[in-house]
C-alpha cells in the first residue's frame, strides 16, 4: 500500500445497486436522475404513477401517508427528499463532489438551488400546468434572462459544475418541454449542450411525460 | 453611497472584537432579516456556533423593503435573508448557512460521512419543507398580525389545523432523537434549522407541542447551556430573540470578545 493511500477516499465497496423511486413528470425526480447521470452513478429506477398530481414547488411529495418520493434504497440505508438523494448519489459518484470548496462559490450554489425552490418552482408548475399569469410569463422571462446573462460569463450556473446545475436543468427541461421559446436564451442552451455531454449524452426528454391535465399540485 | 446594509445594519466598531490574531483573518458579516423568520435567525445561530462576527439589521418586510430598488439592486428576486461581506453578497438561508460554514472558525457542520450527509439533509428537508409553514401560519396569526393591527381577531381555525399537521412531524423528529443528543447524532445544521423553528413556537405560545415530547425537550434545553462549535465563549441560542425584541422588530448581532 502505497502511502498515499492513506489519504485516499475509501472506495466503495457496495455491490448493490442504488435504488430510486420517483414520479413521472416530477421535477424533483427529474433532478436525481440527471446527477445520477453526470456522476455515472447506475440507478434502478422505479416511476410512481402520478395519478395524484405532481407538486412541482416542493423537495418532495408523498405518495400515501408514509411513502415519499424521491428516495433512494442502497445496501440497508433508506433517504428521502431531494437533497438527501443528491447527497448521497454524489458521493457514492465518481469523481469529486459538487460541493464547492470555495465559501463564496459555495453560497452562490446554495442562492441559485434556493431560487430554484422559491421563485423558478412555482413559476414552472404555473407554466406546466398551463395557469401562468403573464406576471409568471414576465417572472419567468427575467430569471431566464439573469441565467443565461450568467452562463455568458460562466461555464456553469456559478463558474464550476455544482449542485445549482442539476437543480436548475431540471427545470430547464420541464419549461422546454411546455413549448417555451428557449432559443432566445442562447446561454442557457449552449451550457445544456455542455451538461448534456456531461452527462454522456441527452437526457431522455419523453421521461418527463408532459401532461398538463395531470400535472397539478397536491400539496 | 451607502448601500441598504450600511443603513440597516451599520458596523459598530466599538463593540466589536477588535484584538487578537484570529480577528485579522475575518472580515465582517452584515445581515438584513426580521426576528420572525426562522431562516433569518438559522443566520444568527450559525454566526455564533462558527465564530463570525455579524451585525444584524432589521428589514422591513412588512412594508415590502425585500421589493425596494436598494435591495433589489443588490438581490435581484429580493429574496432574504441578505448577507454581505465586503464585496460578497449572498441570500437566503441555505446560502448564508453555508458561506458562513466555510468562512467561520468551528469544525464543519456539514458531515463528511455519505450516510450521516444525507441523513442531515433529510431532516433538513422536512423542517424547510413540512414543518417551516406552519410554524409560519402559527407565528402570523398569534405574533405578527396581532402586531401589526392590535384589534386582529386570531385565525383559530388556521392556528389549530397548524398545530394538528405539526403533531406528526414532530412526533417523527422526536423520535430520531431517541437515543441521539443531537438530531443525527453530532451537531449539524439539521440542529441549526429546528432549532429556529421550536425557538419561534415557543414564542408563539406553542410550547406544550414540544413540552409534551420529551426528546426534543431534552434535545431543546440542552441547547440553551450549549457552547458554540468554534469552541468560543458564547452560547448561540442567547441570541434567539425573546417577543419584546420581536415587537421592537430587534435581531440581535453577533459579538464575539474572545479571539
């Protein structure tokens, strides 16, 4: 043994696939499975039917009263919610985590995901469910519009790829697939290529199963 | 020109640490939030436990300040709390939480283990995403509002259905803490995040919810004696505002003497 391997990050001696369980269509499921994809993590997926409704604002939705979505079973440990699932499926990834070690990158991650929770969440499930006023239209449009003046100057949504990128192409990918013009935002398309190869290739867009009869709020 | 955060929280140099070789390295924290919000006082608890110093400001929200030019020149979607320092500025709690982790003086609140990371994040997950609403419905209707308008007549019916959804969550958040003297075991910001919720129902005269469960009771009064993570001479929950400081729409900075 090397000395150096001392230092080294204990691999991962699990065998077992990390399982997770989401719902069609929803935002926060979407975003597992596109860090998944950029940490070449292999997940077995299991999609709920989304005959209830999905929320597309919140972490996370239940499923019946003790069943939540997203969560990942691996080797014993069962994790709920979105950023427990991203938490866990980064490290156990390849490579070096997403979470910057730079303070001032780090709080700049953490602004973009709140964003994404406050202000993009609604808007998206407004959009998606065909109810957006225009004040969502012109909302939207300025967030957007601060993104992609953003990836004009940075490679991802706060310089290095961070957890603010799958968060934020989650909903990049719900807004798209609801007809919105996403060619005018130049910025944000070239830095989706740029996940995309990431991520070894597109992600399959039919995963979303845009339904807007269906995809309306439970909580 | 002064922006919003040297009106609103200007630095006071006088009482403030101003000696010793730590203090070199720091420069310091300005915070614009409201007493009420349990975002903004998860800021103040997690100054304190990393050894930041920050002087706290009010912001008005009650008269839309988070929607003027001067903050929205600086946050854009006038999210808040906002935080600067010097040239940086960040918003929201998750952001702040985290810049002052990195920045500060402690061990990290954030653990390294995959499990107990995610364990931590869950538990962070269900205060933010179940129990912050309706802690936020209870603390409109018996604090703010009265506030505001002395002859507003209390929601009971919001109030009750409030409490009765709490109920479950805190049952499950009492039952984590079986057996654990923090809520994953080690102090994280899962601690950080509840301990601002259960602080704001205290105020709000729900503390038999948290009085009826005695984990999160013991887990609870254990922290008003606890020393801050950095290891410094203060106690973070000293800080939490008591509902005078709440009524004068007071938040409390961070002061540390002992670099």
């Amino acid at each position: 043994m090397g000395i150096f391997s001392f230092f080294g990050r204990k691999k991962d001696k699990s065998t077992q696939e990390i399982e997770l369980l989401g719902i069609s269509g929803h935002i926060a499921t979407l975003k597992c499975l596109i860090l998944a994809s950029i940490k070449g993590v292999s997940l077995r997926t299991t999609l709920a039917s989304y005959d209830v409704g999905v929320d597309q604002i919140n972490s996370y939705q239940y499923l019946d009263s003790s069943k939540i979505v997203p969560t990942v079973n691996h080797d014993g440990f069962t994790t709920s919610g979105t950023q427990a699932v991203l938490t866990y499926v980064d490290i156990r990834g390849k490579g070096a985590s997403l979470t910057p070690k730079n303070a001032r990158l780090l709080g700049l991650q953490n602004y973009w995901i709140a964003i994404c929770y406050e202000i993009l969440g609604p808007v998206t499930q407004a959009i998606t469910t065909g109810m957006a006023t225009d004040d969502d239209k012109k909302l939207l449009n300025k967030i957007l519009t601060s993104l992609d003046n953003l990836l004009s100057e940075n490679l991802y949504v706060v310089g290095p790829m961070t957890f603010a990128d799958p968060h934020v192409a989650a909903y990049i990918y719900a807004i798209g697939c609801s007809g919105i013009d996403m060619t005018v935002y130049p910025k944000i398309s070239d830095w989706v290529t740029r996940l995309e190869n990431d991520m070894g290739g597109p992600l399959k867009i039919e995963y979303l199963h845009m339904d807007p009869s269906k995809l309306t709020a439970t909580n | 020109m002064m922006d919003i955060f040297d009106k609103r929280a200007p630095m006071g140099k006088e009482e403030h640490g101003s000696s010793g070789d730590m203090k070199k390295a720091q420069f310091m924290l300005q915070l614009l939030g409201t007493p009420w919000d349990a975002n903004t006082l998860k800021c103040v608890i997690a100054a304190a436990e990393q050894g930041m110093e920050m002087q706290s400001g009010y912001l008005d929200v009650l008269n839309n300040e988070q929607d003027t030019e001067s903050y929205r020149s600086v946050f854009e979607f006038g999210t808040y709390p906002g935080l600067k320092e010097a040239d940086y500025n960040v918003a929201g709690s998750a952001g702040i939480l985290a810049f002052i982790n990195a920045r500060g003086l402690g061990f990290s609140l954030a653990p390294k283990n995959v499990i107990e990371a995610a364990t931590q994040d869950f538990w962070v997950d269900v205060a933010v995403t179940e129990a912050t609403p309706h802690v936020n419905t209870i603390v409109q209707e018996q604090i703010i509002k009265p506030m505001i308008d002395s002859s507003y007549s209390k929601d009971t019916n919001a109030i009750d259905e409030a409490r009765a959804k709490l109920k479950s969550i805190l049952d499950l958040l009492d039952k984590q803490l079986t057996g654990n003297e923090y809520i994953i075991g080690k102090y994280t910001f899962a601690d950080i995040h509840w301990t601002a919720l259960i602080h704001l129902l205290f105020l709000a005269d729900s503390n038999d919810l948290i009085e009826q469960r005695s984990q999160i009771h013991r887990w609870y009064s254990s922290l008003a004696v606890r020393k801050s993570n950095c290891g410094q001479n203060i106690v973070s929950f000293s800080l939490l505002p008591s509902i005078e400081d709440i009524k004068n729409k007071k938040l409390t900075s961070v002061i540390i003497n002992d670099f």
